[in-house]
C-alpha cells in the first residue's frame, strides 16, 4: 500500500465556478489564475464577464467531449483556465475535464452552487434533499422517485420549467408539496418565491430562465411508503369477469424477488395485462424504468390507467405481439431483468429472443399455469442448456362461510427462473 500527496497548485488547468454576477464573485486566488492563462474556455454567458482577456477562448458548447480533448493538448504548453457556473463539480463538467485531462492536472476553485444558494435563501436546510437533474433529460421517472422523497432539488431547463414540473406531478396526482423557486441566485436579478402549492406553481408564467426548484412535502409528518411492493389486487384496475387476469400478490412477490433486481434495473414485463408486474418492478428501480408489453387493447387501457391511479411513471407501455414486436425496443433498453406472464402460444420464441436480449448476470422469470406451458417452459430451458430453477407455489387464501372461514385455493403457479451468466451471450 501507499499514500500519495495531492498536488494540484501548478496544475496546468485551473477549473473556475463563477456566480452569477460573475468576475465581482472570483476569489483573488481565481482572479489570478485567469490572469496568468493563455487560454479561457467557458460558455458565452461566462467568458463575457472576461472582455479583457487577450488570449484563446474555447466556447463550450455542444460537443464537449470534442472541446475537452483540445483543452488537454493545449494544456501540454499551455496554462488554461475553465469557466463553469457555481461548484462545477456538482453535476457539472468537472468530471469530465478531470477524466480528458487527467487526475491531478485540474486544480478546481469552486463557488456556491445555485443549488446551495436556493436553500440559503429559502432558509431550509439542505443535508436531507435528494438532488434531481432534469437539465436535459426526459422527466418520465420523476414521478417515481419523488414518492420516497420529502424533500427534492431539481435542476431545471427551458423544457423542464418549473411550471412544467408542477404540471407534470399533478397529472399523476402529485400535489401535496410545496416549492421554492431561485432566479438568477448571486446575481443582481435575483429572487426566491414560495408556492404553498403546486397548482400556484402551475399557473405561474413569470419564471426565469435560469432557475432552480426545490420541492418540500407539505405535510411535516409525511413518511415514505414501505420499500417492499406487495400491493393488493383490488388497487389495480383489471377486466372484469376475468379478474384472475392479474398476478395475484403472493407470486408477484415471489416472481419479482427471483428477478434479483437493483435501483437502476431496466425490465421487461411480456404480456403484462393490467401492468401490477412492471409496475411494481419500477416502484423498486426508482433509477431504472420498465416496459409493459402487451398485445389486448383493452388490458393496455388498463395498465395506461394503473400508471395514473398509482402514480408510476417510469414503465412506458409498448402495444403488440410478442416476440416480434420486442425488437422496436432500442438495444439501449437491453434488459436487466425479463417477466414473462403470457405468451400467446408464442412460449418457446418469447424466451429465445428475451433470453437472447438479456444482460450477462440477468434474470429470466416465467409463470405458467397450463399444462401446455409449463411442458413448454421446461422444455425450452433443457433444449437451450439454460441455468433453470423451477418452483410450485399454491397459494389458500382464507375466505367466510356464515360464522366460519374455509380456505380458498388460487390456482397453482410454477415460476421458472432462468438465470445468465455474466459471460453468456
């Protein structure tokens, strides 16, 4: 073992965050080292505050990687400032720089972040927020994280406005928060304004640009709902008569714990009917997302409303046949974890392609209830060679007779779990 110095003094780069009221905001030590760079690199709004710079300015831009691996030959001679707005190290592109250039030849001088500022300004502390990056990113999942969360920081962008933010939590019945919006936060445009609620926020049409949000449960005694999904079947709308046309709670937790799934696990759910098996995966992959695929128009219905009632909103629905239709799904979206509820008669070339698509370590989890597919489930996991557990679960639920309770059996269910290795393809 050893133990290395860090030494980052003369570093040929020096990453700088600046305030919104820009070179007024720079330490004497940050002021220095733009005095002494013969290259300044930033975004336009930084390197105006720096009209008196004579030297290389590199605008930062779209294509960063591309800007970072000049500032890295340049900083082979040269000495290279880089601007970023507030602590650029949180979620900024100080991480990126320090990979392009290389550890220990950044020294980074960071500034208040907006974010810190917020809170600041708001009077609220802010060791116990979840932080949220919607800055150009979709919010589908939002929705889903937010339920475990009494308190939220989320970076915003011109799509992803706080007003839209507000909009978008109260489709999916997401109102019981309060917010705290900062505009230009350090700079002489600034303020901070409270929202009692959500619906003040959504109806507010004179928010800055360059903004930050901060979300607080309203409710003081507000606490998360348990880790552990075990939903009852009467919470999720389902065709009527045929109400054993959902997972009944008991396997779902069985099926889903043998899916072995992580916060940031993408899933498939085949032949997902009312959707409780992709929806319950995404409540437990708050960081990932689920696919409900299902080819009955009206069960699709269902589901689209189950995500709704229950405020789910990262399982995006895709309508059609399987297998054939599982290849509109983007290679990116490969799985981590496949459940496969129904097929079609379709069993055998379901698992093919699903265990195909599967991620090396992932898990392949399919119920079968006939006769028909379970031959067929058992089959196709021998021809394949496949790594296959079986288990038989009857699950008797009690039930009233006049003064008495008998028990009620559920049909019996075998739940095949396939499991790949981390070096199969």
């Amino acid at each position: 073992m050893s133990v290395h110095e860090i030494q980052i003094e003369s570093a040929p780069v020096t990453l700088i965050g600046v305030g919104d009221d820009g070179c007024a905001s720079l330490s004497s030590r940050a002021v220095h080292a733009v005095s002494r760079a013969q290259v300044l690199a930033g975004g336009e709004r930084l390197l105006e505050f720096f009209p008196q710079f004579e030297g290389q300015r590199i605008v930062l831009k779209t294509g960063l990687k591309q800007a970072m691996a000049e500032i890295a030959g340049l900083a082979d001679e040269n000495n290279v400032c880089v601007l970023a707005s507030g602590d650029p190290l949180f979620f900024g592109i100080g991480n990126l720089l320090i990979q392009s250039v290389g550890e220990g030849r950044v020294h980074v001088i960071p500034h208040p972040g907006s974010m810190q500022l917020a809170f600041a300004r708001a009077g609220l502390k802010w060791d116990d927020a979840a932080w949220i990056s919607l800055h150009g990113r979709a919010r589908a999942g939002l929705v889903t994280k937010l339920k475990r969360l009494a308190k939220a920081a989320i970076f915003t962008d011109a799509k992803n406005s706080p007003r839209a933010i507000a909009e978008y939590l109260l489709e999916y019945g997401e109102s019981e928060w309060r917010a705290f919006v900062g505009e230009h936060l350090g700079g002489p445009g600034e303020r901070v304004r409270r929202f009692d609620d959500l619906n003040t926020l959504a109806a507010c049409e004179d928010v800055a640009e360059l903004n930050v949000l901060i979300l607080q449960r309203s409710d003081a005694e507000w606490r998360p709902a348990p880790t552990l999904v075990n939903l009852s079947e009467d919470l999720y709308a389902k065709r009527v008569p045929k109400k054993g046309l959902i997972t009944k709670k008991e396997v779902r937790l069985l099926s889903i714990a043998a899916l072995n799934l992580r916060a940031d696990s993408v899933i498939w759910d085949v032949g997902a009917a009312s959707g409780s098996i992709a929806i319950e995966c995404a409540l437990l992959a708050v960081n990932g997302r689920a696919f409900a695929i299902e080819v009955e128009t009206e069960s699709l219905e269902y589901c689209r409303e189950n995500l709704k009632n229950l405020a789910v909103d990262n399982v995006r629905v895709i309508e059609g046949r399987a297998p054939e239709i599982l290849a509109n799904i983007d290679a990116a979206d490969d799985p981590d974890a496949v459940f496969i509820g129904g097929s079609k008669g379709s069993l055998r070339e379901i698992i093919e392609v699903c265990y195909g698509r599967l991620k090396p370590g992932g898990r392949l989890v399919v119920n079968a209830i006939t006769f028909e597919n379970i031959q067929e489930a058992y089959g196709t996991a021998k021809d394949l060679e496949l790594d296959c557990e079986i288990t038989q679960v009857q699950i008797s639920r009690a039930v009233p007779i006049a003064r008495f309770h008998r028990y009620d059996a559920q049909n019996p269910i075998h739940i095949f779990t396939i499991k790949k290795g981390e070096g199969d393809e």
